[in-house]
C-alpha cells in the first residue's frame, strides 16, 4: 500500500540542507548573505517586521507576495526556484541550532504558507466565526 505524499513531507528543498556553507554553526539553507531575485531588500524588510520575530509567519508573508498568482497551490507545488528563495531567506533571518529545531521551524513554515492556499480557497468572506 502506497501512502499519500505528507503536506510538508521532506522534498528536495531540504534534503541537503543540513549545513548551509559547511563551516557555520546554524543548520539549514541561509548563505552569508541574502540576494533579492524576487522582491526588493526593501519590501523583505518590511515582512521581516511585520512578522514580529515569528519564522512562520515570515514565511507564510513572504510566500503571500511571491505566490499572489498561485496561492491555490500547496507550498510543495509552487515555483521552486521561489520555494528555495524562501527557504534562504527564513534560514538567514531564523537559523537554527540543530537539524530538530530546523525541521521543526520548517514545518510550521510549510503549514503556515499552506494557510494561505486554504484561506484563497474559502475567499477572505467566507472565514469561520471564532469561539468565543
């Protein structure tokens, strides 16, 4: 029996991922520095501070603005060139001490920037009432 493919299932985004430059101390995929393919320093700036220090929701921002077009789409499924862009940059902003910790942050990461394909799919009017 064949199992479906996990959500945020290890991929090729992290499966060589354990050491960025080999000689830093933080596991993942973060260089030395973080270029700009995608959106402007600027604008990347303003997500890391509207993400008030949380790797997740960095993530979940980022992917918002580089995936408008396709927010339908699992974060497995999107554009990988985007994907890795992503990955360099909540690693750089948020490295992590040791490969647990940095499954850890990247699975919030994957079910956060997933949040987003659900709330495209429900549309922003159809949103369930919180408890109160």
């Amino acid at each position: 029996r064949t199992s479906k493919r996990g959500r945020y299932e290890e991929d090729e985004d992290w499966a060589e991922a354990d050491k960025a430059g080999g000689s830093s101390e933080y596991v993942g995929r973060a260089g030395k520095i973080l270029s700009y393919p995608y959106i402007s320093q600027e604008e990347e700036q303003q997500i890391l501070l509207a993400s008030n220090d949380s790797a997740s929701a960095y993530a979940q921002n980022l992917a918002k603005v580089l995936f408008a077009d396709t927010l339908d789409l699992y974060f497995k499924d999107q554009d990988p060139a985007k994907r890795l862009w992503i990955h360099e940059a909540v690693d750089y902003r948020f490295p992590s001490g040791d490969r647990n910790a940095h499954h850890l942050k990247w699975k919030n990461c994957s079910t956060a920037i997933n949040k987003n394909m659900r709330i495209s799919e429900r549309g922003p009017a159809n949103k369930p009432k919180q408890k109160e």
